[in-house]
C-alpha cells in the first residue's frame, strides 16, 4: 500500500495519504499547508494530502510516485522480484 483514498468522507475535502522520506517530512509540512497529519498513519512516515487546488497536479504526482518507491524500497527484494515490480522514475519539478 502505497496511498490510501478515502472515498467515505463526502462532507470533507477530497484527500489521499501518502509514504514521505521521515527526514523530511516535517519540513514539507512546513512548507505545504496541504499535508496535515494522517489519523490512523504513523506521522513520521505518513501524512494526509489535502486535494484543494494549493498544489500543481505535477506536485501530487511526484508525490505519488516518491510514495510508491519508498513502499518499495521497503519490501523485501525477493517479494518485489516475484511480483515484478520495479521503482519508477520521478520527474525533475
């Protein structure tokens, strides 16, 4: 799991959570209003992505794709080998 989607919150602006490097989380936090503490989701690892228009669509993919690799990374390589998954490359912002 790599991002969770919440689609029971319909009174709520729209949401996803995602995995971001501990070092930098909270200077991210700082940095980006959007990202708000995940409930349920260890904080230092995890946190919630507001989807209110703050952040370019190109932000939110990078995001996305930095999320997947650092799941990745943490799996065990001969899982990742039997399932073939490989890490993707992210865009230069």
């Amino acid at each position: 799991m790599f991002c969770v989607v919440p689609l029971d919150r319909s009174d709520d602006a729209p949401q996803m959570v995602l995995k971001f490097p501990q070092d930098q989380l909270e200077e991210l936090r700082a940095q980006h209003p959007c990202l708000i503490h995940a409930s349920h989701f260890n904080n230092s690892h995890w946190s919630g992505v507001l989807l209110d228009g703050s952040e370019s669509a190109l932000l939110l993919q990078d995001w996305v794709l930095q999320s997947y690799n650092l799941v990745l990374a943490g799996m065990p390589k001969r899982r990742v080998a039997e399932l073939g998954l490989a890490p993707l490359p992210r865009r230069a912002i």
